[in-house]
C-alpha cells in the first residue's frame, strides 16, 4: 500500500493551482466571482467557451492556410476540445438538476 504524506499533498497543489489550463477558469477567477450570482458566473463562464472555441478554429484554419506551426495549431484545438466537453458535462448537469427540481411536490 503506498502512503501519501499530507505535507507532500501541500506542496504539490499550489503547483497544480499555478499551471494554466486554456478555457477553464482559474482559482482567482473563481474567488472573484464569489460575491456574484449564479447567472453572471454562468454567463462569464459561456463567453469565456466561445472565445476559446474561436480561438481553436481561428488556429485550425490559419494552420490549414500555413500561417501557424502545427504544435500550436494543436494546442489551440485541444483547448477548444476541452472547453467544449466542460461546456457539456455542465449543461447535462444543469438539465439534470432541472428535471430533478420538476419532479419535486410542491
């Protein structure tokens, strides 16, 4: 069995907390959106989608015309992937919860 020390657990997620992930929002955007409502997190969360699923289509195409090195042409669409598959698994969540509040008595 392997044991994890908490104080290695420590040290290793500022780390994690540091590295930026294209099209998901970091700790700091989160913590300052703290004192807004659901709506406008939702609504700076889908703008900040569609600005990443641009980005990764402005790439796809530049890169077919040549204007831009494959690595990065494959950075930007797999940005755009994984912002696409959030995009998704939210809104399944968001009509779940939806379907669960619609079957409640009232």
């Amino acid at each position: 069995m392997i044991s994890v020390s908490a104080l290695s657990m420590q040290s290793a997620l500022p780390d994690i907390a540091m590295r930026p992930s294209a099209g998901v929002p970091q700790a700091s955007q989160a913590q300052s959106a703290s004192g807004a409502d659901f709506a406008s997190v939702l609504k700076s969360f889908t703008v900040d989608a569609a600005d990443t699923l641009r980005q990764g289509e402005a790439a796809a195409i530049a890169g077919v015309q040549g204007q831009l090195p494959l690595q990065t042409v494959v950075e930007q669409v797999m940005a755009a992937e994984r912002t696409l598959q959030s995009s998704l698994a939210v809104r399944d969540k968001l009509v779940t919860a939806y379907l669960e509040i619609s079957r409640m008595q009232i």
